[in-house]
C-alpha cells in the first residue's frame, strides 16, 4: 500500500520565485565566516597573486547557501517566540518553496545533501536563488515506508552566472 | 591554513590514496556560538545546553551538520590546490556529533577519469570522532589539471563524462 498521494507528487517541477540576498558578498561577513570554520585561506582576503585566478578575494564555497538571512523589515521570529518554551529557534527551511501539503504531518529528516560547485562568489556580488522541486517517491526502508523529496536549488551571482547548484533530499515519514 | 606551495597533478594520484586528513577541535561550546552567530542561524540545540538536554532528550549540543561540511570542502580544497578544483560533494548525516568531540576528516581515491583538458578524481570520505565513530560517510569528485598543463578552467565547466 503506497503511503504517497498524487497530489504530493504533483509538486515535482514546481519551482519558486527567484530570492534575492539581503546583503551582498560583505568582507567583514567573509571574515566572521571564515573565521568561524577556522580557514583562514588568503583567497577570502588578500588582493594580488593569491587571488587572481578568481578575480579577486571570495567568499568560502558554501558562503551563498547561508547568505539567505533575515532582511530589515522583516518580522523577527526570536522576539515574537521569546516566552514560548518549545521555541527552538530553527531557521525555517529558505528557497520560497511551498509546502508540500498532502505530507504536512510528515515527520521531517534530513537525507543529503550533494553540492556541484562552478565558480565562487566574488566580494561585493549579489548572489540569488532559484528552487524547485526534481523528485518525490516512495520507498521502503527497514522501518516501513518513507517519502524522498528531492529538491534542487540553484545559487546564481547578478550576472545570473551559475556558483553552485545543491540537490538536497528530506525523508518524510508518517507520523 | 594557507594554500599549499605546490599544486598537486592528474598524474600524482592513484587509487587507494588515503588524503592528508583534517582535524578541528574539540569543538567547544564557543565554537558553537561562533558558527551559529556567522550564518545567523539561531537552532537552541547547538548553543542552548538546557534546551538541547531537557526540552530535546539530546546528549548535549550538537556540533552543526553545516559545519563539519565545511570541513570537509576545506580538506578537499586544500588537497586540489590552487590549480584544481572541488566539483562535487556529497554528504549524508548518519549521526550526530556532540560538543567538545574532535572531528577529523577523511577522503581516500576511488576512481580516475581522464577528460581532454583535466582529469576527475573520485573519492569517498567522511568524518569521524575520537573513538572512530563515523558520522558523515559522503563521496567527492574533485578535477586535478594534468602535469605541465593547464590550471583546471576557472569558472569551472562541467565535463561530459
């Protein structure tokens, strides 16, 4: 007996409206990142030689997935959960894609992730995403059914040149 | 933490190469902080012991799954070197990894492909504690240019392989 309706499957293919980052590539962010997982490579930081064949400093090569963050005038979810005891302060998943509403009382796991990477993303660039949904299928594991739901996301610079592409995959399973 | 001196080639691997491993810690509570507070990622079970213990039955904080992929893209960057290139990676999180753990990462080669202007080096690697526990087994293909050729193209173009 599948435990995956059609119209779950209905949301392969469907993609969301490109996001832009607040911020661009900033140097001093580049620093607190770089810092924070402990690489101090010149290429995030020393103009010249070291950085030439990028064109300049960059930022570390997973800098675009994490550069989605909160905008000004936004509504801030720290404070508006501040007395609520089982608020676990989880980012809530970014890329604009809609809920998959036939699994909503799914339980979620994260299955891997797989990251193609083409170029860096420069200081000072704007980077923006692109998502959408490739698969969603049901298989069987040794605790009974689960749901895969595949979903791609595409990290472009302003130029809309391509700097990653990461295909990652949720286990749903029902509750 | 600087690139290495000298690029490595095509040529100067072989299957069953085990790479330089890369060890970070132990991975303290600061640590922690300093990496939540970096990517503006605020999830209690990495910096909030109280919670992570009490509200979610965990065994103490959890190092971040985001940040032990870092290290292992570095080990890989560092390893393809100022002429190569890391262009895939994949990981998967088989278990989780608790505060003041020391990590190190791993990657040996499991395949050579040649290509008209470089060359593709599979590999398989992962992540294990102090006590040999893998957490993170994932795969990489990183392209190597050939001895006395060019850099890898940068921005890197995919093969049709």
């Amino acid at each position: 007996m599948t435990i995956l309706p059609d119209a779950a499957k209905a949301y392969i293919g469907v993609q969301a409206e490109d996001e832009i980052a607040c911020d661009t590539v900033e140097r001093g962010a580049v620093r607190r990142y770089a810092q924070a997982i402990m690489d101090d490579d010149p290429i995030y930081w020393q103009d010249g030689a070291v950085s030439a064949r990028y064109g300049g400093p960059v930022a570390p090569a997973l800098f675009p997935t994490h550069m989605f963050r909160r905008a000004f005038g936004t509504p801030d979810p720290v404070q508006e959960n501040a007395r609520d005891p089982d608020y676990d302060g989880a980012t809530k998943l970014r890329g604009g894609l809609p809920e998959i509403e036939p699994l909503k009382d799914f339980s979620v796991m994260n299955g891997g992730s797989e990251i193609e990477f083409y170029r860096y993303a420069r200081l000072g660039e704007t980077v923006k995403l692109r998502a959408r949904y490739v698969d969603i299928i049901e298989k069987q594991s040794s605790k009974g059914p689960i749901i895969l739901i595949v979903s791609e996301t595409d990290y472009l610079n302003g130029d809309g040149e391509l700097l990653m592409r990461a295909r990652h995959t949720r286990i749903r399973r029902r509750v | 933490m600087t690139r290495p001196a000298r690029s490595i080639c095509f040529e100067d691997v072989a299957v069953g190469d085990e790479l330089p491993s890369l060890t970070r810690g132990p991975l303290t509570t600061p640590h922690l902080m300093r990496w939540s507070a970096a990517f503006e990622n605020w999830h209690k079970i990495h910096y909030d012991a109280p919670f992570a213990t009490g509200h979610d039955k965990l065994p103490g904080l959890l190092v971040n799954g985001s940040l032990k992929q870092q290290f292992v893209i570095q080990l890989l960057k560092d390893w393809a070197g100022s002429t190569g290139w890391v262009w895939k990676a994949s990981f998967q999180f088989r278990a989780m990894n608790v505060v003041n753990e020391t990590l190190s990462v791993w990657a040996r080669v499991t395949g050579k492909r040649a290509c008209p202007d470089f060359g593709l080096v599979d590999l398989e690697l992962g992540i294990v504690n102090e006590q040999g526990k893998e957490s993170t087994p994932g795969k990489a293909t990183v392209a190597l240019p050939y001895r006395g050729g060019q850099p890898v193209p940068y921005p890197f173009v995919a093969p049709k392989v």
